[in-house]
C-alpha cells in the first residue's frame, strides 16, 4: 500500500502559493475568497485581498479550483485531490534529492532528530501490516 502514489496521468504541480490555499479548502471544504483570505493571513504575511481573489481566478482557470456562482458569494473548493497532489510533489521531491530511491528518503526521514518515537512506532506498524499483506 503506497500513502501517495505519483499521477502519470497528468502532472499538476502547484506554485507554493496555490498550494496553500489549496490546504486551506482541503482543510475547511468550500470556501469563499474572504475566508481563504483570512486563513492565508493567519499563517504568514499578510496577502492583500485582491492578490487572493486573483490567485484564486487563475487557480480555477488552470483547473485546480471549482466556483459555485449560484449564490450571491462565490464558493470556491478544490478541483483536484489531496493525494495525487501530494503524491506529485512527493514524486517530484525524491527524483530531484533522492534520485527516485525510496529506500534513501526512508533512511534521511529515520536518521533525522525530528523523527519522534512515536512516529518511529507508527512507521513500524505500518511496515508490519504491509508486510503481512503480501
């Protein structure tokens, strides 16, 4: 069982910005550009509204947003999922620093002072359940 599967189908690899507002609907579902706004500026610098609203039009013309225009205020949610994006930069990140080797990502992720036990116990019993599927 892989967590994030790379797409080969059609890869969409989002800028920084444009991923951040899409955590923020995957996180909170459909959304006015107020709300997204508001989030944004709760995380880093503050973004001006209109920067948002733009980003938010060119998102969804690129095809990684819907908008709702039934309602007065326009509803903007994801258009493409959460897995495939993150298995696409995932899928990105070990070819360029890893050379495509899972194994070596891996062992950096162990050997790194930020790893908890207890998330060494949970890739344990992940590893433990994968092997027992096979």
């Amino acid at each position: 069982m892989m967590l994030f599967k790379k797409d080969t189908d059609k890869v969409l690899i989002p800028t920084k910005t444009e991923l951040d507002v899409l955590q923020v609907l995957w996180k909170h579902g459909p959304s006015t550009v107020r709300f997204v706004h508001d989030k944004l500026n709760e995380q880093k610098e503050i973004v001006v509204y209109t920067s948002t609203l733009k980003l938010m039009q060119v998102m969804k013309e690129k095809g990684m947003l819907y908008r709702d225009e039934t309602n007065m205020k326009h509803i903007y949610s994801a258009a493409v999922e959460e897995d495939k994006i993150k298995g696409n930069l995932l899928g990105r990140f070990v070819d360029s620093m890893f050379d495509g080797s899972a194994s070596s990502l891996m062992l950096a992720l162990l050997d790194n002072d930020k790893t908890s036990a207890d998330e060494l116990k949970k890739i344990k019993e992940l590893l433990n359940k994968m092997d027992s599927t096979k």
